[in-house]
C-alpha cells in the first residue's frame, strides 16, 4: 500500500497480535478495498481462501498458509485455522485472514471472529463484496431495480451438514421478489421444485454466474422450470439469481462488451 495514500485516507496500521479478517471480493483483485491492500502490505502472516486471486497474493512478501474450503476437495477444518490464528497472533505475528467476497456474507468470518474474542485476541473487521451483489453486477443484473424488486433474500444452499439448507420455501418464496443463492448450484433441482411448489411462475427468469468477476466469467439466463438442466452442465463456483431483475441483464450485460 502507497505509503502516502494511506496517510491521505487515515488508515489504521495492521500491528503485532492482531488479526484482520478481510474480504477480497468476488474474483476480479482491484475488488479489493483500501484496508485489504493495507493489510496485505503489512502482515506477517497470510492464511488465504481458495478462491483470493494470486494477483492480490503476489502483493506481499509475507508467509503464506492455505486455508481454503472447495467442494470435494480435502480442506482444513474449520476449528484448526481459528486455532492458528490465535496462535499466530498470541505469538505477536501481525496476521491477515483473507477471504473471498466478504468474511461476514456465508463466509465463517463471524465463527472465526467468534474464537478471537473468546481468546482475548485484537482483531479488525474488513467487509468485502460479496458475490450476491458483485457477482451480479458483473453479469449485469442490479441486485435491486425500482421496475422489479424492493427487496432481495441471499440464501445458502450448503448447510452445515453439506445438504439443502432447510428452509420454508413458501416463505421465502412470499418474502422477495429476487432470491440470490450461494453454493446451491447442485441443489438447483429441489430449490425449484420447492419454489413451483409455493407459487412461483416456471416462467419467470433465473440465472446462474460462474466464476462471477473473473475473466473466465459465464452467465447462463434462463427461467425457473429449465434452471436444474442449466446448473446441471454449469462450473461447480456459481451464484444462482431468480427473479424479474434478471431480464436487466440483456441490456446491463457491460462485461461481455469490454471483453468482446
């Protein structure tokens, strides 16, 4: 980080025995917010997300340790990385714990949080953009629009289990216009049925981001009956929109245009 900017901006110093827990947004690195690069720059220690783009990596000289989770893919437990980073911190490391999207948004942030507090440990809160809003954004679809939504609802599709989390789908149905789901892609089946079942038009338009913000970036438009087909044949990393704001995409869609 530019010495001089920071200065410009006020920003805090990451010092020894304290742990920042950052978001690195949703694929694209310049996602990354002022404090991220702060972090970056003055840390020790990195333990880093699966999904942090090297770019963003590649800014510093600190130690790194993966401690990424991806479906079907052996990872380190969740109890073990809130472990080392208050060992790390109580060792006065000044230590950045890296995250995809935003820490607090389906990210475990909160969990991690949770044992620095309990430890007595110092730590900061550093939001990033999520890919609920992100993602979509770079597919062109507004999270919210006044011509279809006044309200949103992010789900989770993975419970702590690993299945379908269970929610009242009827309720969920009647509570938003858009619903925008995370790490539900292979649950695409039984979401519609769920949704159908409480009302929802088969008709109306769906969506599914992979690989949201990157260059390799695919958009899928679709509607709600043809939506399991669709994830069926999608990358394992995507976001699912359903609702009318998703027809705004055919217009708004700027990323495939800079990149065409």
């Amino acid at each position: 980080m530019n010495k001089e900017l920071a200065a410009k901006l006020n920003l805090p110093a990451l010092e020894k025995g304290w742990v920042w827990l950052v978001g690195a947004g949703p694929g694209d690195p310049g996602l990354i917010t002022a404090l991220g690069l702060q972090a970056l720059s003055q840390a020790d220690v990195i333990l880093y997300d699966a999904l942090v783009d090297e770019a963003l990596m590649s800014l510093s000289k600190a130690e790194k340790i993966y401690a990424g989770k991806r479906a079907g893919v052996r990872s380190c437990k969740q109890d073990e990385i809130s472990d080392l980073l208050v060992t790390l911190a109580k060792d006065g490391k000044r230590v950045l714990r890296l995250k995809g999207g935003d820490p607090f948004v389906f990210g475990r942030g909160g969990e991690e949080a949770q044992a620095l507090a309990r430890a007595r440990v110092n730590f900061r809160i550093v939001p990033g953009i999520t890919a609920g809003i992100g993602g979509l954004a770079y597919a062109g679809i507004p999270v919210t629009h006044r011509d279809t939504n006044h309200a949103v609802t992010f789900i989770t599709g993975h419970g702590i289990d690993g299945k379908l989390t269970k929610l009242d789908w009827a309720a969920v149905s009647r509570g938003a216009p858009t619903l925008v789901l995370y790490m539900a892609r292979k649950f695409a089946g039984e979401i519609t049925q769920g949704l159908l079942a409480a009302g929802r038009s088969p008709n109306e338009p769906a969506a599914i981001i992979a690989n949201a913000a990157r260059k390799d970036q695919k958009v899928v438009i679709t509607t709600l009956a043809n939506l399991p087909a669709a994830a069926a044949t999608a990358p394992t990393l995507a976001i699912l929109v359903i609702g009318e704001n998703v027809r705004l995409a055919k217009e708004l869609n700027w990323m495939a245009e800079a990149f065409a």
